[in-house]
C-alpha cells in the first residue's frame, strides 16, 4: 500500500517527535493534579511553569500572559466575547475573512445586542488600514458605550495564508482607545511571532498548527488588558479559567513551539523552495494563485478554471494525497469559501479551489507527486472544457 501524502498542515499538522517524548512521563508516570500541594503532584505544576516560561520567551511575552486553553476556538471566542467591560453594548471590529471562531463569536455578540462591523479585504486578502481608521473616526467623541471596544483581525489567514499588517492596525486601533487581538493560529511557529512589536493586547495560538498535539492552545493577555474568565471554579490560571490543567498537551505544546522557531528560517526557506517547485510544476494549467506574496510558507491557494474542488480533493484522495477546498472546518460547506468570495476569484475560477498546504514533513518528492497528479486530473478536465 502506498504511502499517504499529507499536504493539509494548515488543517492540522503531525505530531513533532520531540513534542511527543516530552508528553509521555506526564499521560502515564506523572499523573499527580497539578494543584495538590505534595511532592508527587509538584513535578507536574513546574512542568506547567516551565511550559509556561518556555512558550512566553517564543513570543516575547511575560510568562504571566500566557493563559492556557483547549486550543485557537476557545482562545478565539474568549477574546472577544469576555473582553471588559461587561456590558451588553460592546461593539466589535473584525474582518471579513476570519475563522469562524471570530465570525461567530462574533455573530452571536450581534445577536445579543452588541455590534460588529466588518472590514473589507483586497484582491490579496489584506485588511485595509484606512478602512479601520476611518470607522473608528467615525466614533470619535461618542460616549465610551458607543465606541469599538474590540477589533479583531488574524495574523494570517488560514485558507490563502496571506500575512495582515498587523502592527500598523494594531496601532490604529490603539489611538482610538480600543484593544487589539489577533488570530494567530496560522502563524505561529511558522513566521516570527513577537507580541511586543506587533504591539497587540491578545493573541490567539493552538498548538496543533504548530506540529503540537490537538485540543490545547493559549491565549496571551497582555497585562492590564480587562479580560473577564473564562470558567469559574478552582484558581487554575490565576482563576481565569479554572479546570485541572492538560499536563501533557501544555509540555508538548511548549516542546513542540520550541522546536519549531528554533527551525523557522530554515523550515521557511524549504518550503518556499518547495512551493516554487509546485507552482512552476503547473505552467500547463488554467490557474490563479490566491494571497499575497507576503504569506505563510508552504500554503498555496489555487482556483483551477472550469474545475470543481470537491471533485479535486476526492480524485486526489483516491491517490492517497491529502489537501483542502478551503478551510478545513467547514468542509462540510460546498459553497465558495467567503475568503474566495471576499478576495473577488472570478467565478469560473473559484469554484475550482483547492487550498494545498505544506508541513515541514514535506519532500520534493511529495510535491512531485502533486503535481503530477494535477497535471493530469485539472489537465484532463481542461482539455475537456476547451474541446
Ligand atoms: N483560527 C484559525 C485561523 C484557524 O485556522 C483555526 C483552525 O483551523 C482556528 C482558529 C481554530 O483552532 P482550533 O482547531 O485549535 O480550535
């Protein structure tokens, strides 16, 4: 049986073998709950310090501002729904293409009385800064309960993996007196992350991007910044989400955020080579490449002329190569992605979108692989449409 090849790590990406050692001792030898205060239990809660520590000094963060969670979702819904102060008149600003972890969250803030505005993206997919500035503006001088309280845009999107200006949006809304977050889930681990020169309040990571393990993440929260907690109950992360602590997900998070900036320029660098190959595998095709130069390495964004990405991703499947139509957690979604609405791919195009996204597991051979395969499938499928 052939092997799989696996090019969805914006998805999810495999296990990092050192994340995966350092997790071991604390599934099955070190099982002690981390609050208990005896010997045995307090090699867990320096584990959780340490992790602590360690993933603080990736981001250029005080160890204190990293508040662990079950990963990007909840970071993501935390940020924006518990942000100070509680009232029920909070007005939000986000974009058109995040996840829906904020569209949502959001969604349902506007349900309850609140108020979101949505920012538009160019043909790359980048927000656009003068569009903030002159929404909030607009707000300048109304009372406190009238202004943005919030705006939320991603660090990088994760379905054409284009990189927001971040810093300059960040210091927009930071003169109009309201806090920033970003969803950073796609770009941590991958590009370098540093809080303090994005300037942002929260930021929003999950480790299973970032070659950890599923189901934890960590929302940093910048001192000062008035977020309200997430559980109530024991005074687990400074009583801001309380519950017994995910031992072995925190250190293979650590572990694996670790390596992976360790190896950032590196692992940049092949993939961008890698992707260059694909891309130049493909010159015979009908084709658009969707994002903006400044991107995440490794993931591509393709519409394919007269295709269909369901039917793409199926006939890739049967050759055991594993990609995307779009964002992973809508799959069930056949429609046009609202991140390849947003961006304008014109309709002949869109409908055929596939989004292939390499891992630093990825070899030259895979990427053969790829494009060969698309040669073939997209070409077959051209030839037939053009006849
Ligand atoms: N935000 C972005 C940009 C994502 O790509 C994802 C997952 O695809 C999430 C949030 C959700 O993260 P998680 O799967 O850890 O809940």
């Amino acid at each position: 049986m052939s092997q799989w090849i696996y090019a969805d790590n914006a998805a999810t990406t495999k296990l990092d073998d050192a994340a995966f050692e350092a997790m071991l001792p604390w599934l099955k030898e070190e099982y002690g709950n981390p609050s208990q205060p005896y010997s045995f239990s307090q090699k867990a809660k320096q584990a959780i310090r340490e992790s602590r520590e360690s993933i603080a000094a990736c981001i250029n963060a005080e160890p204190e501002e990293i508040l662990f969670t079950s990963g990007g979702t909840e970071s993501d819904n935390w940020a924006i729904k518990c942000i100070g102060p509680d009232t029920d008149t909070k007005k939000i600003v986000t974009s058109v293409i995040e996840h829906h972890a904020v569209l949502n969250a959001c969604k349902r803030l506007d349900n309850n009385r609140a108020e979101a505005d949505y920012l538009s993206v160019d043909k790359q997919g980048i927000v656009s800064r003068e569009e903030l500035r002159q929404v909030l503006e607009l707000q300048d001088g109304a009372p406190r309960s009238q202004r943005t309280t919030i705006v939320s845009i991603m660090l990088a999107n994760n379905e054409i993996g284009t990189i927001e200006p971040i810093k300059e949006l960040a210091f927009i809304t930071h003169s109009h007196g309201a806090w920033f977050h970003t969803d950073a889930v796609q770009a941590l681990g991958h590009i370098p992350v540093d809080v303090k020169k994005l300037g942002v309040d929260m930021m929003s990571a999950s480790a299973h991007k970032f070659n950890g393990p599923k189901g934890v993440g960590f929302l940093y929260v910048k001192k000062g910044v008035p977020l309200l907690p997430h559980n109530d109950g024991g005074s687990q992360e400074r009583g801001m989400r309380a519950g017994t602590e995910n031992v072995a997900g925190i250190v293979g998070m650590a572990r694996a955020l670790k390596v992976n900036c360790h190896d950032l320029e590196e692992n940049q660098k092949r993939l961008l080579l890698l992707e260059n190959m694909l891309i130049s595998g493909l010159d015979s095709l009908a084709f658009i490449r969707n994002g903006s130069d400044n991107h995440i390495p490794g993931n591509i964004s393709l519409s394919f002329k007269d295709a269909d990405g369901e039917a793409l991703l199926h006939r890739l499947d049967f050759k055991r190569i594993c990609v995307s139509t779009g964002s992973a957690c809508d799959s069930v979604n056949t429609q046009i992605s609202h991140v390849i609405k947003a961006i304008g791919v014109p309709e002949s195009y869109a409908k055929g979108t596939i989004r292939i996204s390499l891992g630093k597991s990825n070899t030259i051979a895979d990427v053969e692989a790829i494009s060969s395969a698309l040669l073939q499938i997209v070409g077959g499928i051209q030839k037939e449409a053009y006849r």
